[in-house]
C-alpha cells in the first residue's frame, strides 16, 4: 500500500523485515495491557518473533510509524481464508451478489504501543485496512477477540462492528480458546452494503450498536476499570434487599388478592372463581388445592430458570449454559458463564421470566377459573424474582454499563470509560 501521511503525526505503511523488533516492542505492550484485564489472551507467548516474522514476510503486517520513525502500532491484515473463521459455527454477515470466494479479510495481532495509546493509532490502522481489503474485493472486515477483554469489544463496537457470538479458536495452542466474533461491512455508505448492515442488526436485535461513537472501557490493576461484581449468593446487603422486598411483594400481594376478590369483584359483579367456590367442599378438595398450588409454586421456579437458560442461548448460541441450585440458600440458577451481553439483551435477558410467567398464570387463571389459585402462584413466585428486579435496577440505574458477563457466581457489570487500551485480536 502507498506511504500516507494523515491529519495525526504518525504514518500508515506496510511493515519491513527491519521494523521486527518495532513490532514485537508494540505487541509485547498490548500484551501488558491485555494482562491487567486479568485474562490470559496472549499470555501463552503469543504473539511473537515467529507470527511477526510471518505477517512481514508475506505482507500482511501492516503498521503505524511515529515522526520520529518509531513505530506505534501494528496489525495483521489477512485476505485469505481463516480457518477459525471457517469452522465456526456462526451466523456472519449475508455475503453479497458479486463477492469474491472468501468475501471477508480478517484483521489479526492489532497492538498500540503503550505511550501513544488514545491518539487515535488504532482506528488509523483498521481504516487503511479497510481501504486494503476493499481494494482486494472484500466486502467485509471479520475480527475476534476474549470475551474477557472488554477495552476491545467497545473499540470494536466503535469502529461500526457489530458483535456476533462466542465461539473456540480451533487453532489455539493454549489458554482460553473461546473468543467473540464480529464482522463489519467495508462501505457501509453504498446501498446494498447498507442494507446488508441494518438486516443484520434486525436480525441480532439490540446487541447491534447503532452508535458510531461508543466509549471505550479502560482497565487497570487486577480486574476491569470501569466494571463492578455482584455476587447474588455472598453479597448480604444484596441478600437482605432482595428478601425485604420479598416480604414487601407477599405482603402487597395478598392485600390485593383480599381487595380483589373480596371488594373489586362484588363491585363489579365478576364471577366468583371456581377453586373459591369449591373451598367450602371440605378437606379433601383444600389438601389437593394447597399441593396442586405448591406443585404449580415449583414449576413456576423452574420455568423461570428454564426461560433464562433459553435466552442466554438463543442470544449467544455458542453460550455453554448451565442449570444448577444452591441448596443452602435454596435458589436454583441458570447461568452462561464468561458471556458477556449488551445492557439490553441483558435486561431482557433479567426481567422475562417476570413478565412471561405472571402473563402466563394471569391467563391459565381466567381459562380455568382457578384464578385464586394463579393469583397465589404468582404472588410467590414475584417474592422469588426480586434478585432479577434487583440485577435490572443496577444497570437501569448507571448508564455507563455496557456489557453485563454472566459468571458462576453472578454478574459482572462493565461500565463505558474514555481511552481504551486497544489491542488484542486473536
């Protein structure tokens, strides 16, 4: 590609046998950064002197060099089929009509040296890559990285990537195989490009970022800047609001259901429920009420677990999703654990066993007349809900949360920062 002096005082260019040493002093400084997000990308050695030396040699490193001649950054642009890429099982991008046979370029090794982060090195970088891969006939741009690694994730979303879904690297030789994919049309600004891109963020729904602009998280020390745990089953002030709101749903619950079929329904002569009715039978029919109603009470647990489950699957596919319990506390739990989803996948992700289940029971009770039973189902099973209610409140409340990351223990909150530490893909 042409030597091209930009706006900023650095210089885009393909890398020589020379700059080897330059590239490997930038990949080992977006080695460091990507170690202070306390995931193990890039820990094993690599990148190193062999992939450098191979990126060179066959003209796919690509890197930023200073006024100074240093170089500030580097990446690998690979326009041939990516094996990983090719055995994964992911929903990419349409391909257009007309694209060549491997329709994408894949960018590998992108790297920021530490004192030039925040200038700007790497959006530089991607966009002459950008301008390569269209030059070659691609009409996409694919990209992987840790799901751990969030300062790449929100770069990426940035750039106009759309995040696609986990999957393993098949050629990884060691450490944490899972990554995220993401594929971005080249020129977004032609017709059938454009209409390529909104298709698919109709059809991956809100985890689709439509903002151009989207900040950046920063790390630093032994976790994620910028992020907060919450821990459901060891947080007390998170247990002891959750059970103080309990009580607060039983006791709202039941002064309703007194109000209602007690008051409301005289006053507007509604039929009387069936299981209300048949209460006066004697004990036998209040014995196969209460167990049928505490059967239903189970039932409403599992489903709602179930529905979490079912979601964290279907809005990431490749998600391992577990289901387990918590005898001592007597909670049972579905989890993806190490997934990250967007705020709004997350928040639908949190709140629809709510709303699908007391739908569900609201229904079930006009149906069968058994409403006073459904009402008292539902009733429990909302005391049940208010650790979601309280995981939905915590991002409603901090609009810098970008990313929420199921873990075995509970949730991990990453909010959105100024100048990332960009780096780490593949």
């Amino acid at each position: 590609m042409r030597e091209e002096r930009l706006d900023r005082p650095f210089m885009i260019r393909r890398a020589v046998p020379s700059d080897v040493v330059g590239v490997l002093s930038v990949l080992e400084d977006g080695r460091r950064s990507i170690a202070r997000l306390g995931i193990d990308q890039w820990q094993d050695g690599y990148p190193g002197t062999p992939e450098a030396e191979t990126d060179i040699a066959c003209g796919s490193c690509i890197v930023a060099e200073d006024r100074r001649g240093t170089i500030v950054g580097t990446l690998a642009l690979k326009l041939d089929a990516d094996p990983d890429y090719e055995a994964a099982p992911i929903a990419w991008l349409p391909t257009p009509a007309g694209a060549p046979e491997v329709p994408y370029a894949a960018i590998h090794r992108c790297a920021t040296a530490e004192h030039a982060l925040g200038k700007g090195v790497m959006g530089a970088l991607f966009s002459a890559a950008a301008e390569l891969a269209q030059r070659a006939g691609k009409t996409s741009i694919r990209v992987d990285t840790h799901p751990g690694n969030i300062a790449m994730r929100a770069f990426l979303m940035r750039q106009g990537f759309l995040e696609l879904e986990p999957f393993d690297l098949v050629s990884h030789g060691g450490g944490d195989p899972r990554r995220i994919a993401f594929e971005r049309p080249i020129s977004a600004d032609q017709p059938d490009q454009a209409r390529m891109l909104e298709q698919a963020r109709v059809g991956l729904g809100s985890n689709a970022p439509r903002y151009p602009s989207a900040p950046v998280l920063m790390s630093t020390g032994g976790g994620h800047a910028g992020s907060f745990e919450l821990r459901l089953t060891e947080d007390a002030v998170f247990l002891g609001r959750a059970t103080a709101h309990s009580g607060v749903v039983a006791l709202a619950g039941g002064l309703a259901g007194v109000l209602w079929f007690s008051v409301i329904s005289e006053l507007l002569e509604l039929p009387v429920p069936t299981d209300a009715t048949l209460l006066g039978a004697g004990v036998p029919f209040w014995a196969l009420w209460i167990v049928g109603v505490l059967c239903a009470i189970l039932c409403s647990y599992v489903l709602h677990e179930l529905i979490h489950a079912a979601l964290f699957k279907i809005l990431a596919p490749s998600a391992r999703v577990r289901l387990g319990a918590s005898w001592s506390l007597g909670l049972i739990f579905a989890s993806a654990e190490g997934v990250s989803y967007s705020r709004r996948r997350y928040q639908l992700i949190i709140m629809a066993p709510t709303v699908v289940i007391t739908g569900l029971l609201v229904v079930l009770g006009v149906l069968t007349g058994y409403s006073l039973a459904a009402w008292v189902v539902a009733v429990i099973h909302l005391t049940g809900c208010t650790g979601d209610w309280g995981c939905f409140e915590a991002v409603i409340r901090d609009k810098a949360i970008v990313y929420c990351e199921d873990t075995a223990w509970g949730v991990r909150f990453h909010r959105a920062q100024e100048d990332a530490k960009e780096g780490g893909s593949h």
